[in-house]
C-alpha cells in the first residue's frame, strides 16, 4: 500500500504504468474498521472469505482488484 497526497502525485509516482486500484483514506478508514471491528471481542472467530467479500461488497469495493481468491 502506498499513500499519495493527489491523482497527480500517483501519476508521477507510476510513470507509465496502470495503476491498480485506488482508494482514498476515508474509503481506507471505512475499510479497516469493516475488517477489523470485531477483533478485540472475546467471541472472536477469523472470518471467512464470504465474510471478507461481504465486507468489500457492502463498502462498494468492486471489480476484480476487489474480488478475493
């Protein structure tokens, strides 16, 4: 994961290279407490990959980048 201040700052940063998918820091805030959440609670099981896609879906994280194996 890199962080970048603007899309100028990653196109400079990329040359001429596609970039993968981008995300700015309030999506990357919604996304770590989604994932990470529960964590802390005694109760806590590793979730599953339809647990994990749930999340990724429900924060409109699509396309394949976003698809998990």
């Amino acid at each position: 994961m890199n962080l970048f201040r603007s899309e100028e700052h990653i196109e400079r940063w990329l040359g001429n290279r596609s970039p993968g998918a981008t995300i700015g820091v309030a999506e990357l805030s919604e996304l770590a407490h989604a994932w990470w959440e529960d964590r802390l609670s005694p109760d806590w099981v590793p979730h599953d990959r339809e647990q994990n896609q749930a999340i990724l879906d429900r924060l409109d994280l699509t396309g394949p980048f976003w698809a998990l194996p």
